[in-house]
C-alpha cells in the first residue's frame, strides 16, 4: 500500500473513531447538563475536569506525541527494531516516573491549585471544599492520558491507528456508565462522575496494551535517563509546549474580549466553536494524526520528494472534505443552531446570534484544518520551532483584528471572523517557509484540486440553499422532529450533490477514498 493510500485509510480509521466518540460526548454532556444542571457540583466538576485535561492539550496529546513520533520513526527506519524498543522503554520508565511525582505532587497540593484557577470559589466553603475533593480525584487523569499518549505514538508509528483513535469512546463510555449507574447511589453523585473519568483513562491506556505488546514491544523498565533520543525529545517538546499554550491564550483572550460585549457574546461563540471543531476534530485532525508517521518515516529516509506527494495528498484529501463542510455550515448554521441548541432559556435571539458566529467561523475552517497538516509537516521534520514562531504572529493579529472587528456592527462575530483571518495568514506563512524547505508542495496539483473541491461545494450550496427554501422554511413553526428530519434530509442531498459533482469534475481525492472503501469491504 502506498503511502497516499495509508494516510487516507489511516485517516477514515481515526475519522469513524472520532466521530463516534464526539457523539457519546454530546450524549454526555447531554447527561451531565441532565443530572447537575449549572449549579454548584457541575461547576466544581468543570473546574476540577479542567486542569488535568489543561496539562493533557499542553503536554500529553500536545507536545509529546510530536516530540516522540518523529524521534521514534527514525529509530525504527535508520535502526534495528531493538534499538527502537530500548528507545520505547526508556521513554517510558522516565516519563512514568515524572508522571508518578506529578500526580502526587498534584494531589497534596490540590487547594492551592484550585485558589489559582478559580479565586471566585473561595478558600473555603462547600463548592471549594467539592472542587478539592474532585481535583484530587481526578488529578491521575494526567499519568494514564500520558501513558496513552506514548502506547498512542508507538502504534501509529506502526501503523497502527485503530486502538488509539478508539480510546476516547473508552472514557465518554466510562463518564456515561458513572452517571447511570454510580452517580445516582452516591452522596455526592459528582464523585461517581469523577471516578468514572479515572476508570476511562484507566481503560484508555489498558486498551493499548496488547496492540503494543503484539508489535514486540516490552513494558519492562529501562533505566536510561542519558539516553541521546531523550534529549532529542525534550528539545523538541520544549518549543510545542509554548505553542500549545499560545492555543489556550488565544481562546482566553476571546473569552476575555467577549466578555466587553453584549450579555451571551461567549456563551454564543463557545456554541459556534463546539459546532465548528465537530468537522475539524473528525477529519482535519485525523487527517494530521495519520499523516505524521507517514512524513516522519519519509524525513528519516530523506526521501523529499515523497515528503511533498505525501503533503500533497494530504492537503488535496482535507480540503475535499472540509470546503463542503464549511459550505454546509455556512448555508444551514441557523437551522442546526436550532435544532441543536434553541429549546428553554436558548431563546430565538441566541439562535440567531449563534448562527451569526458560526458564519464567521465557518469562512475559516479551510485554513483551520489545513493549519493541521502543514504542521505536522514541520514536525515530521523534527522543527517544533518554525510553527511556534509563526503562531506568535498569528496571535498578535488575531489580538488586532479582534480590537478592530468587535468594535464594528459584527461585534462578537468579528471576533470569530478575527480568528479565521489570523488562521489563514498563519497557514499562507507555513506554506511559503515549507516550499522553501523542501523544494514545493505540488502547488498546481493542490490549487486544481482546491478549484475542483471548492466548484462541487458550490454546486452542493446552490442546491441545498434551494431545499432548504423548499424544507426547512416550514419548520420554523413545527416540532423539533419535523426540523430534525428536514436538517438531515437537505444534509443528505447535499452530500449526494457534492459527490456527484465531485465525480462528474474528476476530483481524484473521491477516486482513492473509494479504493480504500472497496479494498476494506474485499477484506471484510
């Protein structure tokens, strides 16, 4: 199988796990809004939930997994397989002991850390004394999440994508199972949802295990601390933390801005932003998981020019995907804010001003998933130091633009169109250092494909708007079943036109999608 074909099956493999678990999530969160509504215990639980999984976007799934895959896929190509599996072992007695002394450390110092994260609780009282007890609970999330992250990156630099993208269905399962059937005994039905995160990270890392032990890797501790890989690691990590870090600095400071505003300004870009991350989670960014073991084992080899088929690929098969994503959202963000969200206190205004901020950040999703990739093109190359430098730029004009644009009639949604423009300047510059680096990308095949991708979605948009003239207009009025079914029914055509479409001008991205379909039914 070539490696344009495993990016692409890796990519559906990691997609379908993806999806479903962003389903059981907003079953959870469903479930959680249901038993704690927004009173004391969910906010304790929030707060609590919030600073392991801080430390998990900034160092387990973040920093480490593209610190060590790249470091790791060259072991594997340019060493014997023993050399990789001591490199694996040293990795993780070392990360295992510093885990272990962090969790503890965590642990004790837990009302200290929940004073720093949410002064409005107090330093006593019951919501305080809650979010201690919880924070406490739940501060292990971070040594088994981290585990995961290196069993995670052992398999995909395998070729192996299947357990690790199946994890995250482990933990939603474990929190709804908690909230059914442990909660509701409990006292404090908090701690039963607590407890069911660590069984889930429990089971997460569990799941990995007889995957990595079948590729002939030890768990057996291996006391290296001055192996040359680990310093390797640690370099790279270092300039990723920052960059995960300019992340959460950039969604505090909208939050922050937002709050200058009209009431409900962050309450309606946070509802725009899980609506716009449910397409970027399930194809972007499985997209960019697959891909990295494929351009780290091509760097290792040296072999540019499959570095750039492989982007190539990359880049052409996320912008078939997401340009009708983003089409779609933009054509029907009203009618699915409705569906989704507008019943009780989400009022026919919140609608409407929701819609409004998914609009803006619709017109960025392009540059949002293409940003993925192009990323992980540079960490494939062992530079974590390039995309940092770029974010920084790219924090600062979202910062300008954001003064700018909220001042304007758009208000809130001149904060998300701010952050879709920094995004696209931010991937124009990855894309101009990246062709100097490498000698191109096939720009002329990308922008074909792009012009290909982008003309289907404009035909899909025409004929959707259309329906949903036709459809959704009658729905204002009716039940939520009736739009439900209506929603779903203009999606599907959509579809249907876009691939037809897609067909018809010989996009080659719906060609290889198929091939891997066919050769996984011929092995099913």
């Amino acid at each position: 199988m070539s490696e344009d074909e495993l990016v692409t099956r890796a990519a559906g493999v990691v997609g379908i796990y993806t999806f479903l678990s962003r389903v059981l999530g907003l079953l959870r969160d469903i479930l959680i809004a249901n038993f704690f509504g927004s009173g004391m215990s969910a906010d304790a639980f929030f707060v609590a939930f919030r600073i392991p999984n801080l430390l998990r976007r900034l160092f387990a799934e973040g920093s480490f997994s593209v610190a060590f895959i790249p470091v790791f896929s060259e072991y594997l190509r340019k060493r014997s397989r023993q050399d990789a599996v001591i490199l694996a072992q040293a990795v993780c007695t070392l990360l295992t002991l510093i885990l272990t002394v962090v969790s503890i450390l965590g642990i004790v110092f837990a009302p200290f850390i929940v004073r720093i994260i949410a002064p409005g609780f107090g330093a006593g009282g019951e919501k305080y004394a809650l979010t201690v007890l919880l924070t406490r609970i739940m501060f292990p999330y971070i040594f088994l999440v981290s585990v995961l992250a290196l069993f995670s990156g052992i398999l995909n630099a395998m070729k192996h994508f299947a357990a690790p993208a199946m994890a995250p269905v482990f933990l939603n399962l474990s929190m709804i199972a908690a909230l059914v059937l442990l909660a509701p005994s409990l006292k404090n039905p908090t701690v039963g949802l607590a407890i069911g995160v660590i069984v889930g990270g429990i089971l997460q890392m569990l799941l990995q295990v007889p995957f990595v032990l079948k590729k002939g890797f030890s768990l057996a501790p291996r006391w290296l601390p001055s192996h040359p890989a680990l310093r390797r690691i640690g370099t790279l990590m270092l300039p990723t933390i920052f960059g995960s870090a300019i992340y959460q600095i950039n969604q505090l400071v909208g939050t922050l801005l937002a709050t200058l505003l009209k009431e409900g300004s962050v309450s309606y870009l946070y509802y725009a932003d899980r609506l716009v991350q449910f397409p970027l989670g399930v194809f972007a960014i499985a997209i960019s998981t697959a891909v990295l073991p494929s351009l780290s084992r091509e760097a290792a080899d040296g072999d540019f020019a499959g570095l750039r088929g492989t982007i190539s690929h990359a880049i052409r098969l996320t912008m078939f995907i997401t340009i009708p994503a983003m089409m779609g959202l933009i054509v029907l963000g009203e009618p699915i804010v409705r569906l989704l969200f507008q019943r009780g206190a989400f009022d026919v205004p919140a609608t409407d001003m929701t819609a409004r901020a998914l609009l803006y950040y619709s017109v960025g999703l392009w540059a949002f998933a293409g940003l993925r990739v192009f990323v992980s093109a540079f960490y494939s190359l062992q530079d974590t130091t390039t995309p940092v430098k770029v974010a920084v730029i790219a924090m600062v004009l979202n910062l300008i633009f954001s003064l700018i644009l909220m001042r304007t009639p758009l208000e809130h949604g001149g904060l998300a169109l701010a952050l879709s423009l920094a995004s696209t300047v931010q991937l124009v510059i990855l894309i101009l250092l990246l062709r100097g680096r490498i000698g191109g990308i096939e720009g002329k095949t990308v922008l074909g494909s792009m012009a290909k991708s982008f003309l289907s979605s404009m035909i899909m948009a025409i004929g959707i708007y259309w329906l949903s003239f036709k459809f959704l207009a009658v729905t204002v009025t009716g039940t939520m079943a009736s739009l439900a079914f209506c929603v779903l029914l203009v999606m599907g055509a959509g579809i249907l036109i876009y691939l037809l479409s897609a067909r018809l001008l010989g996009c080659t991205e719906l060609t290889s999608v198929m091939k891997v379909v066919r050769r996984s039914r011929r092995r099913a």
